[in-house]
C-alpha cells in the first residue's frame, strides 16, 4: 500500500507539471500568433500608405526641370541646418532662377532664427529671394521672414510678434511638500541660474532681463535693416503683439498680401523670367520619406492626434515664441531636386 501511494504521488506530479507546461505552451503560441498578425496588417498598412503616397506623387510631383526654389521652414525653429543646407543647393544651382521661402512657423530658437536669417541675407546679391508666409510667421518665423528682398502673406496670417521672452519654473513649494532640500556647491554666484530649485534673486533677475533686452534690441535692428526701416519705428511695433497679414501690409512689415503661388510668380518677375516658372523642392531625405509615409497612413486612418503629432505641429516653440501650426504649401505641379 505504501508504495502504491507513493506511485500515485509522482504520477499526480506528473499530471500537474504537463498541464503546467501545456499551458505555457499554449500562451506562446497565442503570443506568437498575435505578433505575427500585427506584422501583418502592419505590413499590409505599410504597403497602402506606400501606394497612397506614390499614387498622389504621380500627379503631383512631375519629373521636370524646376527654376523657382522653395525653401520650407516648418513648425519650430529648433535647427537651421536644413533649411541652410536647401538654399545653398538652390543658390548654387544654376537652374534656379529665385528662391521662395515658404515661412509656417511660429518661432523658435533666437541662434537658428538668426542662422537662418544671415544665409537668407546672403543669398539675396545672388539671386531674388522671396518669402511667402502660411497659416503663421511669427517672431522666429517672421524673424527668418524678414531676410528676403519682400514678403508675401496672406491676409489672414498671423504674423509679427517681434519680440523675446524667457520663462523660470519655480518648484520651490513642491520641493518642500515632498521633503527635498537641494544642496548646491558651486564656482561662482551664477553657476546655477535658473534652478528651479529656489527663488531667484535680485541681481539674477537683472541678469536675466538684460540678456532678454540685448536679444531683443538685436531682433529689432535686425528687422529694420531687412525692412529698410528707422529702428525707432520699428521699435514701436516689437512690443510682441501679433498682426494679421493685412494688418502688417498697412505697417511695411509685409510688402504684397498672396499665397504661395503669387510668391511664385512675383519670384519669377523680379529674376526677369521669361520662361514658366516651375517650383521645385528639395529633395527628399529618407527621414523626410518614412514621415510622408506615416503622415499618408494616419490621415487615412483619420487619426486627427496621431496625425498633429508626426506632423510636428503640437509643439510649443522652445525659447521664445508662440504660435499656431502652420500648415504645408497648396497642391500644384513641382519637381524634387537634390544637392549636385
């Protein structure tokens, strides 16, 4: 009897670690089961946005020789060296007739705004640069703007906010509530500026506002050279305050109200074109490629969030401006060029 039950005992044992391992077995497979259908309809979504997206190039975009360059600055100004690259191979191209800056942005970084500026200011003996403004050209975008030989805006963008503006986080309540005290060693007295970690202090906030004041009275000489205005006037309009495109013609800030088109076409009369003008655009990188594609997908798919997020439009500008996205250039006939 004893050693029959011990029999049963091991064969009990048995049973419970093969069910055990059924069960494991069983999981895996259903694991195994779900991945690969996610990769296929993920492949199968893949290949349709690909489709969508070579099917809308076929009627857009047409092999052809381009002469009127478009330069997009898009969202934030968090880098120029893009958008410097994209002049400097439509400025060297002697296919290219003009340049036509096409300006939907908020604002941004000052140094990008500036870097962005100078190339454009430096293009302008070479060939006729215009600047056409979207849905918004603010500050950084107005900024970057500015550098063409004219601008074109339409009458309902949002433009102007000449201006800079620096914002401190102060978490000093909430370090205290949770029990943190921060302990600081530092070289100098304003080693740590801007910690969040305290109050900041008198000659911290001079400091600050003096920085503040000198980018500022740089924004401002900056646009009265571009615009071929006296600083004093132009000083009166960088209180920050945002314009409307025709608010702006009524001030000089602008030169012509239009839409990408009309800077076109203005472009290709002041290079003294005889010829059709024919934009063209950079050509595409594979970054730039894969975020077509995923712009095709989600629009198909109507994910409104998903879509603002790949498009980059739901950031907040990083140092100085604020703005509303702004939106890509109307559908017409251009060709892709790529550097030499």
């Amino acid at each position: 009897m004893h050693v029959a039950s011990v029999g049963c005992v091991r064969f009990k044992k048995r049973s419970l670690n093969s069910c055990f391992h059924d069960v494991i077995r069983s999981y895996f497979l259903l694991i195994l089961a779900v991945c690969a259908t996610v990769v296929c309809v993920g492949g199968l979504l893949v290949v349709f946005s690909v489709t969508r997206l070579m099917a809308g190039s076929a009627i857009t975009f047409q092999e052809q020789p381009g002469n009127i360059g478009i330069v997009e600055v898009t969202g934030p100004i968090v880098s120029s060296r893009q958008v410097i690259e994209n002049i400097k191979t439509f400025r060297d191209d002697d296919a290219i007739k003009a340049i036509v800056i096409r300006v939907d942005s908020p604002g941004g970084g000052v140094g990008p705004s500036q870097e962005i500026f100078r190339e454009v200011v430096k293009t302008r003996p070479v060939k006729t640069v215009i600047a056409s403004l979207g849905a918004v050209a603010a500050s950084g975008g107005y900024y970057v703007a500015a550098g063409a030989q004219a601008i074109v805006a339409n009458p309902g963008t949002i433009t102007g906010s000449i201006g800079v503006i620096m914002n401190h986080l102060n978490l000093t309540d909430l370090v205290q509530k949770i029990g943190i005290a921060p302990v600081v060693i530092k070289s100098g007295e304003f080693k740590d500026l801007g910690s969040p970690f305290r109050e900041l202090g008198k000659n911290e906030k001079q400091l600050l506002q003096q920085m503040v004041d000198e980018l500022h009275q740089q924004f401002v000489a900056d646009m009265a050279f571009a615009r071929d205005m006296p600083e004093e006037a132009l000083a009166k309009l960088a209180d920050g305050r945002v314009y409307t495109g025709q608010t702006a013609l009524n001030l000089k800030l602008i030169d012509r109200t239009g839409n990408l088109e009309d800077a076109v076409a203005w472009a290709a009369e002041l290079a003294g074109m005889e010829e059709k003008p024919v934009p063209v655009y950079p050509k595409d990188t594979p970054i730039s490629i894969m975020r077509k594609m995923t712009r095709t997908l989600f629009k198909d798919l109507d994910i409104s969030g998903a879509w603002r997020i790949i498009s980059g439009t739901s950031s907040n500008s990083e140092i100085t401006e604020e703005g509303v996205p702004g939106t890509g250039p109307p559908s017409m006939t251009i060709s892709r060029r790529g550097p030499k």
